[in-house]
C-alpha cells in the first residue's frame, strides 16, 4: 500500500465519521525540509561553524585540491 492508498481510506474513514479529511501526500514536505534545514544551521551556529554555504565550500575545496594533483 502506498501513500495515495492510505490517504483514500483515511479520507473515506473520516468522512463514515464526520471528521476532517487529512491533508493530502506531500502538503507539508516543503516545511519539514525547512524545519531541517534551519535545525541544521542553528546546529552549526551553536558548533562555531559556519552556518551557511558550508555545501559549496566544500565542493570549491575539493575541486582546487583535486586541479592542483593534476597539476603536479
């Protein structure tokens, strides 16, 4: 069963019993992947670290080290 099939028998339950239907699959994914982010970032502050850009820095650091062994 996935989440399409357990959202209709959660609705068809809800409406046998007078109740608000749920939100529909995937209504509150943006707000979670937020709510992650900003647990992170607040992580990181509290750490000392960088709390943004710490992705791309990472990326630009590897990318020179790995033109610098070509270079060599």
């Amino acid at each position: 069963m996935n989440a399409l099939h357990q959202h209709l028998f959660d609705s068809y339950r809800a409406a046998q019993r007078a109740e608000p239907a749920p939100p529909a699959p995937g209504t509150h994914d943006l707000a979670v992947l937020r709510a992650a982010r900003d647990h992170r970032r607040f992580e990181a502050v509290l750490a000392g670290r960088p709390a943004t850009g710490r992705l791309r820095f990472a990326l630009r650091v590897a990318l020179r080290r790995r033109l610098n062994a070509r270079a060599c």
